[in-house]
C-alpha cells in the first residue's frame, strides 16, 4: 500500500505538468493583453513595455511558461492584477473552497446513499419511482440554473436565507445560513448520480447467490441489506464519487460566481477577465491538484471498504 501511496503521489508531477502544458496554451488564445486591461487602450508604449518586460511577457512562449512554472514552484508567481504572490491571494481564498466543496460532499454522501439504497429495496415503489425523477432532474438541470432558483425560492420567497456572500467560520450561525444554497446547489448533480448508482448497484448485489444464502438461513433483512450488501455495492458508488470530483470542482466555478463566493472558482473567472495569466495558471493548477489529490484518497478507501482489494 505505502508503495503505491509513493508512486501515485510521484504521477502526480507529470500530471501537473500535462495541465500546465493545455493551460499555457489556452491562454496565449484568449484574445487581449494584461497590458491594455490594467493601464487602458490610451497607456503609453513606454508603460505597456515596462509592465511586459516585469512580467516577463515579451519573452518567447517557451521561456513564459518556463517563469511561469519555475515561480510557481518557488512560490515567487507575482500576480499582474492585484501586484502581490498568487500563492498568497490563493491561500486567502483556499479555505472557502474547500469549505463549500467539503459540504457539498457530505451533504452528497448524507443524502443520496441512502435514497439509493432505500429505492432498491423498496423496488417500484412510489419512493422509488419519485427519487428516481427527482434523480434524472437533479442530473438535467445545470448547477448555475439549481443556484439562481434556490435563491429564488429560499431568498426572494420566503427570505430565510441570504442569497450571497461569505458568512464567515463554519463555527458561527452567520458561516452556515450563507453556506447553505451554495453547498446544496453545487452538490444537486452528485446527488442524483450517486442516489441512482447506488440504487443499481445495490439491485445487482441483492440478486447475487450469497444474499439468497443469507436470507435463506434466516438473516435479517436489515442485516442483509446493511452488512452483506451494502459493502459490496459501494465500490462503484465510490468510484463515481471519485469523478464526479472534477464536476464538483468545475461546478464551484459557477456556483461561486452565482453567490458571490469568495473562493478559488470566483478568482479564476476574475483572473481571466482581467487577463492575468499568473493568477489564472496558480488558481487552475491549485485546483487540479486537489482533484488529484482526492481521487487518490478515493483509491485508499476501497481497502478499507472492501479488504479484498490489494495494491500491493
């Protein structure tokens, strides 16, 4: 296990440098320059110069993306917009990010596990058949489109719960009442796809001989829906976890700029309207490496849920 910890942790690296290569890219195609963004079309040569030779953007591609990537690793990646390290500005806005996605996470996991699991076994039924359309509008509808309409309903409407902006610690009543349509927006789509995987998944287990033995020996139907079962089903569910991450990631672009979140998602769509390209290659590379990151958690966790699975 500590082996294949190390080598997934090393393909890290060449992964980082993949997506460094396509973002490079992308950004020399968008149209504009950090230049007539910041100091306006009437700015003289000589100011446009000085800023371009700071920043090193007057230098051959190769040799931008070889700053670009040698002071991102230093720590030393100075953003054209706001004049300070990216590291910093990234740092300050880290931590709602990972607040809004770890709570759409568990609220995900907390709801759609068991809605799968209760729709198969209560097969056809009105629960079933109800969380079921419920499930296919969750995954039709785009998480921008969820966000607008829960403001709608729960700030417009009723006026319970405010409809943007950072509440502050996830301590204080303030932090949660802002957390609340953000976090249930950005997790809809995880839930109708994990609520339908499990239902499948746990149908396709519950037909296997091992459970008809269990119950054929008088096992409990809640033991053998909650023991036998349900370990057995997870394993795709949480491979589906597992990608949906870069949706979850990507989703919390829109979702922050719909509530004005301040997190990471919020300071890239702002990093590319201003053309800042350090800002956007630290805040895109941040993000690819929590993706990263978390899929390899994922990876870890089917040992523990299934013991049979060996990395070894």
């Amino acid at each position: 296990m500590f082996g294949y910890i190390i080598k997934r942790l090393l393909w890290i690296i060449p992964v980082l440098i993949g997506v460094s290569l396509i973002l490079f890219g992308i950004m020399q195609m968008i149209p504009g320059d950090p230049a007539s963004v910041l100091l306006g079309p009437k700015a003289s040569q000589e100011a446009v110069e000085t800023l371009n030779k700071r920043f090193g953007l007057e230098e051959p591609l190769h040799i931008q993306y070889y700053l670009l990537m040698k002071n991102f690793v230093t720590g030393r990646l100075e953003s054209i917009y706001y004049k300070v390290e990216v590291i910093e500005i990234i740092s300050q806005k880290l931590r709602a990010t990972v607040e809004l996605g770890l709570t759409a996470l568990v609220i995900a996991v907390v709801l759609a596990i068991p809605i799968g699991i209760l729709a198969a076994v209560k097969k056809n039924s009105v629960f079933d058949y109800f969380s079921m359309m419920l499930a296919t509008l969750g995954i039709s509808i785009p998480v921008f489109f969820t966000g607008i309409l829960l403001i709608y309903i729960f700030s417009v409407i009723f006026n319970v719960l405010p409809s943007s902006g950072y509440g502050g610690p996830l301590w204080t009543k303030e932090g949660w009442a802002h957390l609340i349509l953000p976090a249930f927006s950005l997790s809809s789509i995880l839930i109708a796809s994990t609520s339908r995987l499990t239902r499948s998944s746990m149908l396709e287990v519950l037909q296997e001989d091992f459970i008809r033995t269990a119950r054929a020996k008088g096992v409990k139907e809640a033991v053998v829906v909650n023991k036998h079962a349900f370990k057995n089903a997870m394993i795709p569910v949480i491979t589906n976890i597992g990608n949906q991450l870069a949706m979850l990631f990507g989703g919390a672009i829109l979702t922050e700029t719909v509530f004005a979140w301040p997190g990471i998602g919020r300071l890239a769509v702002k990093a590319v309207s201003y053309r800042d390209q350090p800002l956007v290659f630290g805040t895109i590379l941040v993000l690819s490496f929590l993706y990263v990151v978390t899929n390899l958690i994922i990876d870890i966790l089917y040992v523990f849920i299934n013991p049979q699975i060996s990395y070894s």
